[in-house]
C-alpha cells in the first residue's frame, strides 16, 4: 500500500539537525499529518509530492529546525507591551518623564507600571520618580527583575512601612532614617508585586497575540515559560498554579498550535502541581503543543542587583557576597519533593556560591528517576573551573542566555574583578560536557534569538565597536544554532524535536539568509528572519 503524499515539502539549504560543531544537511523536506516524513536530495523528496502537496522553494536560503527559547517570560513580554519601557532612559530625570507622560494616558486610580530601570539610572536617588506619580501607585521592575521600584501609594498598599523587616532572602532599601526608599530587592518585591493588578484573559489576549506573531516572525517554533517568583497571583480552577500558569492556561486556544510551549511554576507551587497529576514533560489535557515545565526556585539573585551570591564580594555597589535565598536544607526538601512528583527543577543561579550550592544539593539527592528530565541551572553567569565538569556528571542542563553576557560585559568587569574569564564560560562549560540550551531572558533582554547567537560568537552585540569580548570562551555558530534547536529538545528528553530527520515534528523555520551567512556569524546572522515558519506541519506565519 503507497503512503499518503505529504501536504509540504520544502526545498533549499536544509539542516536536519545542528550536533554541536556539526551541521547535518539535506536538500528537502517533506511532511505529513505534522510529521517530517522525508529528509534528502530535492529531487528524492519532490519525488513523494503529489498534486495537493505544496511545494516552498526557499532556494539558497537556509531551512532549519525552529527555535527553541529555552528561558522566556512569555506572560511577562506580554505583559511588558502595556507598561512604560525604561530600559534606554537616561538617568531618573528622563524616567520620571516618561512617567509623567504616561499618567496622562491612564484613569485616575489605574496603577503605573514599567520596567527597565538600572541601577546607574537612580545612581542620584528616587526623588524624581516620587515627585512624577505623586500619591499614584506605581510599580517598576528592573532591568534585571531582581529589584523594583514602588511609589509610597504602592508601599501603603502592600503594608509597607518603616517598621516592616526584611523578609528572609530579601531586603527593603531605607534611607537614613530607616525609611523604606522603595527600592525592593529580591523576596521583598513580593510585598508588593502580589496587590500590583494584572492583565490577563481579553486584556492580555491582543498583548500575547502580538507576542506570538512577533515569535513566528523569528522563527521561534517552541518555548519554555520560566516561572515565577511564587505560587501567587494565580486565578480559577488552578489559582495554587500560580500567576504565569493560569494566565497562559486560560489563553491556551490561541497557544495551542502556534507555539511549542512548555508551562513552568514557582517551587511554590510544586504540591498543587502534584496534586493534579502534573509531570515535567507531559502534554496538557486536550493540547496538541503545549505541556508541563519545570518547578522555578531562585539560588540567589542578578549581577546588576548586587545580589548574586559569591564566594568573594563583588567590586561594586555594596562590595558583599550578594544574597543566597535558598540554604541546604530547604534544597535536600526541594529535591525530594522533586523527584517523588516526577516535576523537574528549574535554579536560577547567577553567582559561582549559588551555583555551587545547587550543584551539591543535585549530588545529594541522588541518581535522577528514569522517568524524570534533567534539573535545570539557569543563566550560570559565574561558575567555578572545579564545577564544569559537574554539570555533564549530575545531568545537569546549562540554560544559558547568550545575549547577558553582551548586555552585562561592563558590569562584569566593574564588579567580578579578578573572575571575568569565569564569567560566562560556555566554551568551557560545553568542552567539559554539559548541555547547553539557549534562550533570551525575555522581557529582561531582547526575545530575538539571531541577536542571541550573534552573542554567543561575538559575546558582545552588533552595535557594539569594542571588538568581540573575552572571546576565549565564545562558541560557534553551528554550537550557537545547536543550543537553540537539539539542546532544548535534549533537555526535555524529545527524540522527536530540535532537528529535521523523518520522524521528527515539523517546527521549521525557512529563514531570509543562507546557511553560510548563518555560519560566517556576521551581521547577517544578527539580522536573521524567517520568511516561513512552521509549527506541527501547519504555517504559523509567511512573509
């Protein structure tokens, strides 16, 4: 009996899969039921079209896997499109008008709120911003989202006050007389974020949407939701889900089919995830691309909070060992509970001490369960040379963001003095055997991924004239392509994503450059889109 002819075939500079240095290549594809079901020479793979088969030829341009963003705060980038955007303002004059401009737009007891801000911004104090706002409650992420800003309405909202202690894992910024400034560092910004209104449901829909069409026009086919701070803020049936789960469940018509997305939580919520049956990897009830993710606990804080957690103090700002939230014995809890419900774990680590805790808590707990996919450090901006070797040992996934070290090579080299070539050690990280899987950090850095290979060669940006930095431990553009393709499907434990052999599914990005553009890593690579874009065998987006 013949087999039915596949509803696309595409014809060009395919790469089945990116295996490290190596580029596996094929001159078409074809696919059937979202299925690849052929992988050869144009003229073999033309051969299975019959007269209702499409046939794309992407010509000399590259056809690869479709992205995977292995570290995204979709709800966040959604969320991100409906506040101020303070990211490349100048100092606190410049945010405080840019806040004023938009009190004009909004009712008169709606909360403000934005993100972007950086440290050197405010280097001259809040004055500015609370005289903007007055008595509004407002509410401003940092840059790095390890820190905010909230107004004193906002404070008197969340109960904050002069004589309210630092939470454990955080701290409240006070002036000289013991009153809170209203900058929020890391378990603090709970106090607030929790009474901070959210957009979800219709208000987020248009947001999200734009999102995934933005998404699909990068060729990003899969994602993987980070999680959250904590089990709060979440609405319905699965409010103990938390805020980003329910949010991103309740849109979940508009996601299915468009984007391979894996849903994460906070630790927090590890017991109501278990509860329900919940398991790292398996598909959500009735969905066709969207499934369960990783359980999210926070080691320690960011670089340009200050509250990474090292061994030695940083050389900048309040020259300490940043804040480790987490102690072994709550980790040793964490990994049980992990292990019995089949729910991964998902660290963020910044610093070379919290790295090193997770990593011995990791050991502790034993050989992974069979069944369970490998634990997750995320960003390992600073990792002791003794450590590498400790990832590919434990199993543990390395969930990098390429375009960090670009954005934060100054802050490095004012602040890990004497440990700059330790930061960011993907080449050495990847020649000591651990996987890496690449993301952006969104909306924390830039959601495009051709910026973020263009950073993992170059370590610094295109717009950026010093020269690539540290370039001892970049990798190469294949590695770079190989990290956003097979390293997240390796991370989940697919066989079947990443890559474009038969048998795979058919996520595939028909992209505006060749395959040697791709590899010369220049600025073609950083300007990189997909003019086709495929998720499940089914045309998400076509320029």
């Amino acid at each position: 009996m013949s087999r039915p002819s596949p509803d696309l075939v595409v014809c060009g500079q395919v790469v089945t899969a990116a295996m490290g240095r190596t580029l596996e290549r094929a001159g078409a594809v074809a696919i059937a039921a979202g299925r690849v079901v052929a992988a050869g020479t144009r003229d073999e793979v033309l051969a299975l079209a019959g007269p209702a088969t499409r046939v794309h030829e992407a010509g000399p341009a590259a056809v690869i896997p479709g992205i995977h963003d292995f570290h995204v705060h979709l709800v966040g980038l959604a969320r991100s499109r409906a506040g101020v955007a303070l990211d490349d303002a100048a100092d606190a004059g410049e945010i405080a008008a840019r806040l004023r401009a938009r009190l004009t737009e909004l009712p008169g007891d709606a909360w403000l709120t934005g993100r972007g801000w950086n440290e050197a911004q405010l280097a001259a104090g809040v004055g500015p911003l609370a005289e903007a706002v007055g008595d509004r409650p407002a509410y401003l992420s940092s840059h790095d989202g390890h820190s905010a800003w909230a107004s004193p309405a906002a404070l008197r909202a969340g109960s904050v006050r002069a004589e309210t202690p630092d939470p454990d894992g955080g701290r409240i910024e006070r002036d000289a007389a013991g009153r809170p400034t209203g900058i929020l560092r890391e378990t603090a910004l709970d106090l607030v974020d929790r009474v901070v209104p959210r957009p979800r449901g219709a208000a987020l829909e248009p947001h999200l949407r734009a999102v995934l069409d933005e998404l699909s026009a990068f060729g990003i086919t899969g994602a993987t939701e980070a999680g959250d701070y904590t089990a709060e803020n979440g609405v319905g049936p699965d409010a103990a889900l938390g805020d980003s789960y329910t949010a991103l469940a309740g849109l979940a018509d508009l996601l299915d089919g468009r984007l391979r997305l894996s849903i994460g939580i906070s630790v927090d919520a590890l017991a109501a995830a278990e509860e329900r049956g919940l398991r790292t990897g398996l598909s959500l009830p009735g969905r066709r691309t969207l499934r369960f993710g990783w359980a999210k606990e926070y080691a320690d804080g960011a670089l340009g909070s200050g509250t990474a957690a090292l061994f030695e103090p940083a050389n900048c700002g309040e020259r300490d060992a940043g804040i480790l939230r987490v102690d072994a014995e709550e980790f040793d809890q964490l990994f049980v509970a992990s292990r019995r419900s089949g729910i991964a774990l998902a660290v963020h680590a910044i610093g070379d001490r919290a790295a090193a805790t997770v990593l011995d808590a990791v050991e502790r707990a034993g050989p992974r369960p069979a069944r369970l996919v490998a634990d997750r450090i995320e960003h390992a901006q600073l990792v002791r040379p003794s450590d590498r070797p400790r990832f590919a040992a434990l199993g543990v996934t390395a969930s990098v963001q390429p375009i960090h070290a670009a954005a934060d090579r100054d802050l490095v080299e004012r602040c890990w003095a004497g440990r700059q070539d330790a930061a960011f050690a993907w080449r050495a990280l990847a020649d000591a055997g651990a996987l890496l899987a690449a993301g952006s950090d969104a909306p924390v850095e830039a959601v495009d991924p051709w910026l973020g290979m263009f950073a993992a060669v170059h370590r610094r940006l295109p717009t950026d004239a010093r020269g690539d930095w540290r370039a001892g431990q970049a990798i190469g553009a294949a590695e770079a392509l190989s990290a956003y393709t097979l390293g997240p499907a390796t991370a989940l434990g697919t066989g079947d994503e990443g890559h474009l052999r038969p048998g795979a599914t058919a996520d595939l990005a028909v992209l505006d450059v060749p395959v040697d553009a791709l590899l010369a890593a220049g600025d073609a690579l950083a300007g990189a889109r997909s003019v086709l874009t495929v998720v499940d065998g089914v045309v998400v987006h076509e320029a």
